[in-house]
C-alpha cells in the first residue's frame, strides 16, 4: 500500500469517501480556473445550496439564481459550483477532521478521489462475491452458492460494476473482470451503456419540464411536436396520445426496442428515427392500439417523448438532460451522446456478443437517446437513484418536487409507474427497470422505504441473469427488504434417454420465424439456445419437463410422438410469458 493510500484511510471511511470517488481529475483544473475573488463566493454559495441549487429549477432559471458574481463564470466552467457543493455535502468527516481551508480541503478531497479503485482494492472481496445464487436451487444437489469469477466464465461475461446503496449513500463501488479486449480492468467509473435504464433517467428529465410548467402529463402531444405529426389511422383520429401514455407505455405505439449502429455508420435523425426512414433501420412510430387502454412496451413512444422535450425547451435532448438531470444528480461521468462523438468519456466497456466474441468497433451506436442511448456507470445510476428517494421524501435541492415522485412511483397501468417498474402490492415497495443493448445488460433497482438498492452493469448478451445472482448475493449481505428467495426444485437425473426425448429444433407456434434447439454439448450439458447463442444449461425436473436453473425457463411436454415419445410440441415457460412451441422437422 502506498502512502497516499494509506492516508486517504486515515481521514475518511471507505464508505464515505466512495460517495465522491470518481470526480474526474480534470474538475481540478477547473477549480484552478477560479480568480481570487470568484472562489470564496463560489464556495460560499454552492455550499449553502448543497447539491442541487446551483442549478436551480427551470432550465431559463438555473443561472439566474445563482448571485451576479458565480454567474458571471463561463459556462464551460459551470461544473466548479457543482464540484464544491457535492464535495461540501459529502465530505464533511473530512471537512471537519482536517483544520484546513475550504480550496485546500476541496483539492484534498479531490486528489485523493481520483483513484476510486484504490477504495474497492484495499478491502477485502465483498461477502456477496462469493455467495451468489441461481434463480433456481436444485433440492439435495449442494454446492450452490457460487464466487462470482465462476459465474463470469460460464455466462461469458468479461466484466461486471456493481454499486451498492444503503442508507441513501453509495457504500460499495467496485468492478470485477475487463472491460477490454485487452485486458484493462473494470473500473467503479468505467461505463457502459445502460440500455432501457435511459429511460428512467430521461422520465426525470421530463418530469422537471412538467414541473416549469413547459409540459403536461395528460395533454395531447400532438402540441409539441413541431413540424412532426403522429401517424393516426382513421380508427384512432380522435384518440389523443399524452405524455403519461408514453411514460407508461400505454399509448398504443409501435417499435418496441432497436438495433444500434456500428461505429463509424451514419446515425438517423430524430426525424428519420420517427419515420422509420433509412438510415434508421427499424419501422415508423405510429399508432397501433386504442392509446390508453392497454400496456404495451414501446420504445418508439420515448422518441415521441424525446421530440416533445426538444420542441417544448427548445434544447437539444442532450443539453436539457445534462442541465436538468445529469448535472444535479452527480452523474458525472454519464452522457446521452456516442462516444465516438466528441465524449470526454473515455472508460468504456467493450461490449460482448452471446458467443463470447467482442463487439467490433467496441461497441453499437442508438441514437435513439431517450430509449436507450445512455452511457453510465453503475454509481451514477445508484445516485439518481437516491435522488428520486430524497425527491420522494421532499427533502430539500432533491432532483424532483415531492409530487411529481411520488407521481413517478405511483402505479397508473400493470406494475408501471412512469418511466419505471413498481412492485405490486403485498409486496416490499420497489421501484426498477432492466437495461440491454445488443453487448450489455443492466439491472437497476431500488427500495425506497430503506433506502437500499444496487446497479449493476455488465458488457455481455448473456449477462442478465449473472445481474440478478449477483443481486441475490447482495440482498442476502444488506438484508434487503425483499430476499429475492430462489425457488427450490427436485430433480432427476438428466439420462440420455430423458435428454432424446427433447433433443431437437423448434418455432413458437404463434411466431414461427422465432426458433430455439435444445441440444448436448460437447461434455455432456444439456442446453437450450436460441440459433445457436446463449447457451443455457438445463437440468431434468421430471420426465415431462426440463428447466434452466440460471433463468428458471422451463419447458414442458404437452404432445408427443405416438410410439417413440419423442416431444412434439412443447411449452416454453419464462418470467414473463407463456409460448407454445412445435417441433421442426427434419
């Protein structure tokens, strides 16, 4: 341990010092721009605002409330305020420890913050690393808690960030793995993209729109979408479309997710993304159910959304989430942009396909922000995350009114509030979303009533269920309010004889273009995978029924061939969803 390591110990906890761990190191260089007689009233004033208030509300307003002299300072100087407030909120063991000056203690706090593996890499491996579970535990089979490394080799996962929230702070922050190709490791601000999680983050951004008045929730969108109209057909002339319906995905609109762009491709418009027009490579937005009258997962419906924040603020979407969400949740190393697009971001995970092969070019492109184009690390989700608590309980500079939280939180249509999943009743309450872009999967969850939570990213296809092992391992160290249980399973012996009986090619019936194998490995597994990608392993259960112990999948016998009693057709059961699926035949 070098010495600098050793003193960052000596003056603040680990779990202290996490919270503000990944401040990048050119936020020292800005704090060096300030002239004598700016710094005292910057730090002065950003201290007495906290977090959030040097920003104030709306996006007309946010300069203005801050005094003459702070907002005199260049906009490419705006970060400062937000450096010293969050470090003035965060750091106060430190702060009064240490009898030193306010710029003196700032510049500490931030040298020593720059390395925030130094924090996870003088502890001791977490407990939950080497205690994760199966969403299935097999009765009398033993040995089924699993070290994490282990679960990376059989999902193929090359790397995986995990940032733990208890009691409103971020306590743990650390990577396992690569994110590279070449072997450089995961690091707590390496980022990755988020996928479907951009959406949480830009409900925000949409909700603070409401709140200056700029937006309504159930008005007809139609007012602000410039020189754009939704598509209608004649059934659906009269049926208004509003931005609630596009938060709860109960609009009724197509395009459920996308594809992403290799690197280097030219990215579509907004425009031709709405339009389905090349080189936007999936379908028009349009409508096509009755809006509001059922739930249906629409991706499209948050580039609706993206183009009504852009009309009514008259920013892009970029800028407008930087300065309304980003910015005052602390999400520093967060952006809505491509990498390749001029993003100081430089740490970012390779993503990986279902075969274990890397993304070429690194990773795909989804200008499609809204829906799905954030880069994030799992720390500044777990701060956003915090800040729609601390809005929930209206606690003062929160990211959120009271109200409009609570709003966000309520469920309106299934288990969906706005922009997020909510548990149901009877249940521990619990607010989350699931993120996967084509190389990467997230899981973001948080229980608002504790405070405790976790996000954790992972640059692989196959990575979702390694997410939600590593969050069971977590529940069981923190004492989540909801233990995630696993579900207990007798089994059989998975005999060649029970292995041919479902051995075989297969289409769901309803959707015959969708098709899976079940298969043995080279080693004797029993598999199931679609086209050949993301082999999960199975196990027999009965003679009727196989199941995968990572997914909890299963696959049911319904028919079978008269004489032989070989599978013909089969259910296929997954969370989620039922399908019936019909053997193909040689």
């Amino acid at each position: 341990m070098d010495e600098g390591r050793g003193s960052k110990q000596q003056v603040t906890t680990p779990a202290a010092l996490d919270r503000f761990s990944t401040f990048p190191s050119g936020w020292i260089s800005d704090l060096a721009r300030l002239s004598p007689n700016q710094e005292p009233t910057v730090a002065a004033e950003c201290r007495a605002h906290a977090l959030r208030h040097p920003f104030g509300r709306s996006p007309g307003a946010r300069r203005s409330r801050l005094s003459p002299e702070v907002a005199a300072i260049p906009r490419s100087t705006m970060r400062i305020p937000l450096t010293i407030a969050i470090l003035s909120a965060l750091a106060a063991p430190v702060t009064h420890a240490i009898e030193i000056d306010e710029r003196s203690t700032a510049l500490l706090v931030l040298g020593l913050a720059i390395s925030p593996t130094a924090v996870a890499g003088d502890l001791e491996p977490p407990a939950y690393a080497s205690n994760l579970r199966r969403t299935v535990q097999l009765d009398g089979a033993g040995g089924q808690r699993f070290a994490i490394e282990d679960r990376m080799r059989h999902y193929k996962v090359p790397g995986v960030s995990v940032a733990i929230v208890e009691g409103c702070r971020v306590v743990d922050a650390r990577g396992f793995g690569y994110a590279t190709p070449e072997g450089r490791p995961v690091r707590p601000e390496t980022v990755f993209q988020a996928g479907s999680v951009s959406k949480v983050v830009a409900s925000a951004g949409a909700l603070t729109l409401v709140e200056d008045g700029l937006l309504l929730l159930d008005e007809d969108v139609s007012r602000h979408l410039g020189g754009w109209a939704l598509p209608r057909t004649e059934a659906f002339d009269h049926s208004p479309v509003t931005l609630r319906q596009l938060l709860t995905h109960s609009a009724g609109l197509t395009v459920a997710g996308f594809n992403g762009y290799p690197v280097g491709a030219r990215l579509p418009t907004l425009t031709e993304i709405l339009e389905g027009k090349p080189p936007a490579n999936t379908g028009p937005v349009q409508i096509e159910t009755k809006p509001g009258t059922r739930w249906s997962y629409s991706g499209g419906g948050f580039m609706v959304m993206q183009a009504m924040m852009e009309e009514a603020s008259q920013k892009s979407f970029q800028d407008l989430m930087r300065e309304q969400v980003l910015l005052p949740a602390g999400m520093q190393h967060s952006v809505y942009h491509p990498l390749n697009e001029g993003s100081a971001v430089v740490d970012a995970a390779t993503g990986t396909q279902a075969d274990g092969t890397p993304i070429q070019g690194g990773w795909l492109q989804n200008p499609e922000y809204a829906a799905a184009g954030l880069w994030s690390s799992p720390s500044d989700l777990s701060r956003f995350a915090i800040e729609l608590v601390r809005s929930m309980r209206g606690e003062k500079g929160a990211l959120l009114e009271p109200g409009s939280a609570r709003e966000m939180m309520r469920r309106q249509i299934g288990d969906w509030g706005l922009g997020l999943e909510v548990s149901p009743d009877g249940v521990p309450v619990k607010f989350s979303h699931t993120g996967a872009t084509i190389g990467y999967r997230t899981l973001w969850l948080m229980f608002p009533e504790t405070c405790q939570g976790a996000t954790i990213m992972i640059n692989a296809d196959e990575g979702m269920a390694l997410a939600y092992e590593v969050a069971r391992g977590i529940a069981d160290q923190y004492r989540w309010p909801d233990p995630m249980v696993s579900e207990h399973v007798a089994y059989i012996a998975t005999t060649q004889e029970v292995s041919n009986l479902f051995i075989g090619t297969y289409q769901l019936r309803n959707f015959p273009a969708e098709r899976f194998q079940v298969e043995r490995r080279p080693g004797g597994d029993l598999t199931w995978s679609r086209l050949g990608r993301g082999h999960k392993h199975l196990v027999a259960s009965s003679r009727d029924q196989l199941l995968s112990p990572d997914s909890g999948m299963r696959l049911v016998a319904l028919e079978r061939a008269e004489g032989t009693g070989i599978v013909d057709t089969l259910e296929l059961r997954f969370p989620g969803g039922i399908n019936i699926a019909e053997r193909v035949k040689p």
